[in-house]
C-alpha cells in the first residue's frame, strides 16, 4: 500500500496547492494561515482522493494539530462545511474548529468521505505521526504496530525514527522490531544480525519465532535452510530461556511477596488474639469478613452522598473497618470469650460457633451473594515491572499497607502503655493484676485490637477479590498456620512465616500446580511444626508444657 | 498395643445407666425400623416411611463417628478435627467399591467409571485395583483411614504436639486432603466425587430392603462401636487414657509412654469412623470432597459436646438430636439453622460444659442418691446395689474443663 504513498504525496502536493488556492478566499477570513491550516480545507472535498491527499499533507506539515485531526478522521469525528471549514467533534457531540478550537457557527456540514483506501492511508500516516510524537508511549505503541504489520517501508520509517530516538525504551523497541523484519529476509548475513539483536536485546517475545526457525519438520527439512543462522537462533533461545527463567522466579518472588502479605494482613490480628492472648479464635476469618463489608458500607455511603469523592472512600474505610472489628471483637471478647480463658478446646468450639452467627447476620444482612467492592480509580490498572511481568497497582497497595498495619501492630504492642500492660498480662497475669494493672480491661483491649487488625486485612481483601459472607473462611485455616508456623507469640515469626509461605506457594505453583502446591505447602507446615513443634522463632518459656 | 488388653465388659461398664440407652437405640435401629418399614402395609400407622429409614441409617452413622469422636476426645483428650477425614476415606474406599459394581451400567456404557471415560482415561489407575471385591474394599475402608491416623499421629504424638496445636495442625491436614481430592487428576471424581451407584454385592441400592438392611447393619455397626470404645474405656488402659487426659505430664512421669497410648486411642478413633463412613455412602448415594470441608469436622466436635463429652451414650444422643434438627431446620426454617447451630457451640461450651446427657444423670443421680441413702438405712436388699459391686472411690474426676 505504502509503495505507491510517495508518487500520491508529490501528486498530492501540486493538487492541494491548487485546492488551496481555490479556497483560499474563505480560508482567510477566519485563520491566520500556515500550512495546516491550507491544508485542511481539502477535507472538505467531495471525494476520498482529495480527502487522502489532503490527509497527506495534513501529515507532512508535522503539525502537533495533525495527529488528533487524523485519528478523528479515522473515527468519523471529522465534519467540514461546504466554505472549507473543518471541525473535530468531541465526546459530547460538540464541534469545535480543527485549526483555532473555536467553537461551530452551526452552518451546514458534511462528513468528508472516508473509504477503505483513505482508511488504509490514514492509518500509515497516524503510525508514521506516532513515530515522531513527544509522547514516549505513543511513539512505543507506534513501533509496535509497525513491528505487527511488517514490511519494507515500514523498516525505512523505522530506521528514521531510530536516527532521532533518545528514548532507551522507544529505541530498544525498534531495534527488537527492525530485527523481526529482518528476519524474515532473505539474506542469511542479515538474519544472523537480526537475531543476534534479538538476542542483545533479551527479546523474550519473539522467542516462538526463533523457536520455529530452528524447529524440524516431519521429513527432517529445517524451516530454516541456512545451518549458521540455526546455531545463531538455537544459541540465541538458550540466551532468551535463561532470562526468561531468571524473570520467572523474580515475578515469583514478588508475586509470593505480595501473595505474603495478605497471609500476613489476614494472620496479624490472630498473632495477636491467638498469638499474645492464647484465644483459638475461630471467629477471626469473620473479622475479615467484617472488615471487607464495612468497605462496602463506606463506598456504599460516598456513592450516595458525596459521589465527587468516591475514589478516596477507601480512606474513610479504614478506620471505619478498623472501628467496626474493634467494637465487634470487644463485645465478643466482654459476652462470651472471657468465660472461657484457659478452656482452649471449648474457645475453640465457641468461637467457631460466633463465626458461624456471624455469617449468618450478614447474610441475612446483606444476602448470600457477594457485593461488589470497586477499586478506586487510582487502584487500578498496573505497571509492567518486566517484559510481561505486571504488577497490579492493587497489589503493591497491599503490601504498602500490610508494612503500615504491621509497624502500626509494632508500635501499639511495643510503644504505648496499653502493648506494654497487655504484654505484662499475657506473660503473668497474677504479677500483672498485682502492680495494678485492670487485667479484665486488658484483656478486652488487647482483643479487640487484634478483632481490629483483622478488620484491616478485611479492607485490604477488599480490593483484591470477591466479598461474600464466607469470606474469612477460607483464610481461617491459612492464617492460624502462620501464627503457628512462626511460633506463637512472636510477631516477628508471623512476618516471616507468612512471606516465606507466600514465596513458596509462588514457587511452587509453575512446577506442580496451584492446587498441589498448595497441599505441598500446607504438608510442609506440618512436617515443620512437628519437628519445631513451638514454631520457627519459639519464645523461651520455662516449665515443660509451654504455651 | 496395651490398651486392646482388656476387652471384656467390666461390671463398672454397666454402672452407668446411659448402657439401656444405647441398647434401646441400637435395637431400634437394628430391628424396629427395618422390620417396620418392611413388614407392615404402607398405609398402615405403623409403617415406618423409606425416608425415615434412610434418615435413621444416615444419622446413625453420624452417631458412630460422635462415638469415634468423644473416645478420643472426651476420654483421652485429643481434639481432633478431622475426622471428617477419615470418615470420608471409609467412604471413598466404599464409594469405589460401589462405582466397580455399576460396570458397564454407566452413561458410556464403559468398564471405567463415568468420570474416567469423561477424562479420558483409558486404565483403572493402580490404586483402583481390588476394588471390585467387596472384602477388599471394606478392609481398604478401615486400613486407609487407620493408616493415615497413625502415621500423622505418629509423629505428632512423638513431638509432643497437644491440645489446640494438634487441633488446627489436623484441620491443616484436613484441608490439604479436601483440596487433593478436588483436584480431577487424583482420580476420586473431583468436586462431583463418586455417585450413580446401582448395586451393593448384587442388591440393588434402590430396593427398600437393601436400605433397610444397610439401615440394620448401621444399627449393628453403633452397637460394635459402642462395644468397643467401652470396653477400652473401662480397662486399665481406659484410665490411663483418662488420667492421661487430665494430667499428662504426670502420667508421663509415672512412666507410662503417653504417645502409644495416644496413638492407639487415636488410631482406633480412625478406623471406627472409616467404618461409619463405608456404611454411610451406600445409604447417601454419594460421596465427595465436600465431607472433608473443615466445618463439618468441627460439627462432629459439637454433637459431642451437645450430647455430653466424656459419656459414650451422651455422644450417640448429641449426634442424633443435633442432626436431626439439623435435618428438620434447613427445610422448616433453612436461614434459622445457622443461628440455632452457632447458638449451640455458644450456649453449650458455656453453659452446659457437661452436655445434655449429665443434665439428666446429675438430676437422676441425685435422686438415686437420695433414695439409696434412705433404702439404706432400712435394708441393705436393695435390687439396683446388691447387683453391683461396691462402687470404687471415684471413677471419674468430674473435672472442671
């Protein structure tokens, strides 16, 4: 299509300085003149020749105007009145004028024809317009478009566009998809080059291409004839495997981490209640639940009386799940839980007994289906860490979060008077009751701050997934084998055994599967526990029967 | 191992009245509603209904594994929650024995189970074969369970790890099981699980009267559970398991090896409920993953609790009223019984840490008391004593929990 877009741009030239001159008339009564704006008028044509030709020397003036002009035309969004003005209408429906943004007098438009042939043009020309945007990300898209398409003329253009790239990003992309064209050529000396371009560059997604050039077919005939270029492109895959591998394991890694810190945001309040307090809280997983509805609730609020702001609801969510869990938690903790310190098995049973009212209040609430709780704008989207690596904004989110709640948990246990009382009950609640200290009071704080924290998690669950009243079931079973694995009463092992676990979950999920890794982790917790039977980082506690 | 020692009822066995209890259930259910359901017309009053029996059968099979569980539990003191796990590996290994039986009767008229064919598979898997033979599969039945038992127990119990640790360090292993037989690959039918069963050794399932024999068989299989788990408990190994339960330490000081002890009673455990599963899935018709979900093993734990923790008889009660509620409740009032089993943990780990049954032997054995101190002091001539031995000091140390 291209090769005959040099001859219609010299021909196109002549004819529009003679549309130009013609309409010159009109045009001067409202513009000041440069060449975008001569050469505009000639959308105004009644054919698509002259529509293309004009769009050809829309785009040689390089005019920061002609890229939106063109995809406008692209779009349909292009109107021109028979006196040879233009205008872009805009998402409202508004027509504005191309060239000065004034609004339209409402005279009579029409909208310039625009056929396949002037499509296949004013793609080319919109990519070629692309290439030299200031806009790095327009110019990468445009590389990569070209990159798709794949022929000669697009080569040249890229090679110009290399000339003046400063861009290391934008540059390297071209020099990935220059290498892809040449590929194809039918020069060996050349697709030598282009591979080991390729191979410079670390491209992981053209490795199916090298991949098919070094692959056999059934009578033994190699797809590619030329035995140099096959040592070439097999030396390059292993290159391209070994990077891809390395980053393999980095995605996993982060993944894991990010995977890490929601087992530790929905663990930390059960180190607390179970860990510090020695309370089988079965109920905790609720709390989690609670917390996500409580952020339902909040958007919910913001959606009805104060929409302009919905997208900082999450904000106010916070402390409103926070406050919610804790009142929760500390009710539970006054009405039943403090009849039964030191029955573990029967806490056990009766909190599990809480979680299942619980849900049921919900639902009865809120009904059985999930809720749906929507990222605000700012949470959404993600930033591609590698080539094909993203990391969802949501989820870097939730790990800033988990290192705030756990320094906030650091803090409250390890900075304030109520962490210092609390920890002087759990350690001896005699010689705590003795110095004065309301053990009783304590105790009902210390859970309800980790009822809490667990609201917290519920928050952060939010963002990440559906909110159903059994939430928090699925996370019960996880979150006391963090407490557990870490050793109980340690906060410390809870940080570590819920990052160790979630990178290892990570790890293992590309070898066995995501199902079976996570059996090979829950067994490996086991084994664990049995042979450290007081957990990785166990607290010295003198006497035979710890804990 | 020690505690398969002294198998024979002792007299003390007898002394607690809750043995009539047991016997009448077990007779009704053995006897009374199989003959009921099949003898008289079914329009008449006393005919028992094909649901009824079915109910029954399955309840009583949730009565064995509340006897399992309470051994275990309420005599040696492990709370274990996963018994589920065991209870559906009974079931599997029955359910296998059941999908051999249909044969060629499938829906793609093929030797391999329906879900084989649907994925594919062109040969039994190796752990398959034998289970075409009825014995097989019921010994399969209740060696897996027993096997899995002891060889976790093994090392738990060896680590010492006691109380809620092993608690949630069993729900862990629950759920990893739940998760590998959800998976299709393991070959067990994934979340559909094992179901479209025709006949059992050559009866077909449909028939009234297989239901009603495997109804009596669930009766006659209670009335061995209870059998057993008495006869340990009233042994010396009995109070050693008790003793162990209130005061390890000491028993392990007294220089008794807790963690064999420990292992028998939980591997024991094990295998009963292997057993009430393998009885279970004929009844049901189905078995799948779903029975390993955390929270039905942790409702096994609260028919114990209901019934009465530490009384073999209590626990057979707590299953029988908590599941036939639950049976009655999620189609009377389906939102209510949420709330009325949440209710339940609460109410009784708070308020009735005994259980039901010690609410009516406290009332009984008060009034025993009363009149027996009376008769006393008339005549020594009374029937209920002069039967009996002189009771020993103290049995059981009620122990506040």
């Amino acid at each position: 299509m291209t090769g005959s877009r040099s001859q219609v741009a010299s021909s196109g030239r002549l004819a529009c300085l003679a549309a130009a001159l013609l309409l010159v008339l009109p045009s001067l009564a409202h513009a000041a003149t440069g060449p975008f704006e001569l050469a505009l008028s000639g959308l105004s044509e009644p054919s698509p020749e002259a529509v293309t030709r004009a769009a050809e020397v829309i785009a040689k003036t390089e005019d920061a105007r002609a890229l939106g002009l063109l995809e406008a035309l692209l779009d349909g969004d292009v109107v021109a009145s028979e006196a040879g003005r233009v205008y872009l209408r805009d998402k409202a429906g508004a027509l504005h004028d191309a060239a000065t943004g004034a609004p339209s007098g409402g005279e009579a438009c029409h909208e310039p024809p625009v056929d396949n042939g002037v499509r296949r043009v004013l793609g080319a020309l919109i990519v070629q317009l692309q290439l030299r945007d200031p806009d790095s990300r327009v110019r990468l898209a445009a590389v990569e478009s070209l990159a798709k398409t794949g022929n000669a003329d697009d080569a040249s253009a890229l090679r110009a566009a290399a000339t003046r790239e400063r861009d290391h990003s934008v540059q390297r992309a071209i020099t990935v998809a220059l290498a892809e064209l040449d590929l194809a050529s039918d020069d060996p000396g050349r697709r030598i080059v282009a591979i080991n371009a390729i191979e410079a560059a670390g491209s992981t997604s053209l490795r199916s291409k090298l991949q098919a050039m070094v692959s056999q077919s059934d009578d033994g005939s190699h797809a590619e004839a030329d035995p140099g270029v096959r040592a070439a492109a097999e030396r390059a895959l292993r290159t391209l495997d070994r990077k891809q591998f390395l980053i393999d394991r980095a995605a996993d890694i982060l993944y894991g981490l990010s995977t890490g810190s929601i087992l530790l945001l929905t663990a930390l309040g059960l180190a607390i209640t179970f860990g510090q307090m020695g309370v089988i809280n079965m109920a905790h997983g609720e709390m989690l639940m609670l917390g996500a509805y409580a952020t339902y609730v909040t958007q919910l609020f913001f959606r009805a009386h104060a929409s302009q702001h919905t997208s900082l609801y999450i904000f106010v969510a916070i402390p409103v799940a926070l406050l919610t869990t804790m009142a929760v938690g500390a009710i539970l903790e006054r009405t039943v839980i403090r009849f039964l310190y030191g029955r573990p098995l029967e806490t056990l049973l009766a909190t599990w007994g809480l979680s299942l009212l619980l849900i049921q209040t919900v639902r009865s609430i809120f009904g059985a289906q999930n809720v749906a709780v929507e990222n605000p704008s700012w949470l959404s989207g993600g930033t591609e860490l590698f080539e094909g690596v993203v990391l969802p904004y949501n989820r870097i989110a939730v790990v800033g979060f988990t290192v705030i709640v756990v320094s906030f948990v650091a803090y409250v246990l390890r900075g304030t008077s109520l962490g210092l009382q609390a920890r002087a009950v759990m350690q001896n609640r005699p010689m705590a009751a003795c110095m004065g200290i309301p053990t009783s009071r304590i105790d009902t704080w210390t859970f309800a701050l980790g009822s809490g924290v667990g609201g917290l998690g519920g928050v952060a669950l939010s963002q990440l997934g559906n909110v159903g009243p059994e939430l928090g079931q699925s996370y019960i079973v996880d979150s006391f084998l963090v407490v557990v694995f870490g050793g109980v009463g340690k906060l410390v092992g809870t940080v570590f055994a819920a990052f160790s676990l979630g990178i290892m979950n990570k790890l293992l999920e590309p070898i066995a599967g995501a199902v079976l890794g996570k059996i090979v982790v829950l067994l490996t917790v086991v084994l664990v526990i049995q042979k450290r039977p007081q957990g990785l980082f166990a607290s010295r506690v003198r006497g035979m029967e710890a804990g | 191992m020690s505690g398969a020692r002294a198998a024979s009822t002792s007299p003390r066995a007898l002394r607690n009245g809750d043995v009539g209890l047991v016997i009448l259930v077990c007779v009704c259910v053995a006897v009374f509603v199989p003959l009921f359901n099949l003898i008289p017309d079914e329009k008449s009053t006393i005919h028992v209904p094909d649901f009824l029996v079915a109910l029954v059968g399955k309840l009583t099979c949730y009565a064995m594994v509340a006897v399992a569980m309470d051994f275990v539990w309420g005599y040696a003191g492990i709370l274990s929650l996963c018994h589920g796990l065991f209870f559906a590996l009974g079931g599997y290994a029955m359910g296998m024995y059941l999908m051999r039986c249909i044969g060629t009767q499938g829906m793609y008229r093929n030797n391999l189970p329906d879900f084989m064919v649907f994925l594919d598979w062109k040969e039994l898997p190796w752990y398959w074969r034998g289970f075409d033979h009825f014995s097989f599969a019921l010994a399969m039945a209740l060696f897996v369970p027993g096997f899995v038992a002891f060889a976790f127990g093994y090392f738990a119990f060896r680590s010492r790890i006691n109380g809620v640790y092993f608690s949630i360090v069993t729900q862990a292993v629950l759920f990893a099981a739940m998760l590998l037989f959800f998976r299709n690959a393991t070959g067990f039918g994934g979340n559909n699980g094992l179901t479209d069963f025709k006949t059992i050794v050559g009866y077909a399932l449909r028939e009234p009267s297989t239901r009603a024999t495997l109804c009596g068989l669930s009766g006659v299989a209670l009335a061995a559970t209870y059998a057993i788990c008495r006869a340990i408990i009233s042994s010396r190994a009995g109070r050693v398991l008790t003793a162990m339960r209130d005061a390890q330490a000491k028993v392990r000081f007294s220089g008794y090896n807790v963690t064999s002890y420990q292992l028998f009673a939980w591997t024991l455990s094990a295998v009963l409920c292997g057993m009430a599963g393998a009885l279970y899935v004929p009844q049901v018709g189905i078995i799948n993953p779903s029975e390993m979900q955390p929270s039905n093993s942790v409702e096994m734990a609260i028919w114990v609790a209901v019934g009465g923790r530490g009384t073999l008889a209590g626990a057979i009660l707590g299953a029988f009223l908590v599941n036939g509620a639950k049976s009655w409740l999620t189609v009377a009032f389906p939102t209510a019984w949420l709330y009325v089993l949440g209710a339940l943990f609460v109410v009784v780990t708070l308020l009735l840490p005994g259980g039901i049954l010690r609410v009516f032997a406290g009332l009984g054995e008060a009034r025993r008391l009363a009149i027996g101190a009376s008769e006393a002091r008339r005549s020594d001539s009374s029937r209920v004593s002069s039967s009996r031995p002189p009771p020993p000091v103290l049995v059981r140390k009620e122990r506040e929990p």
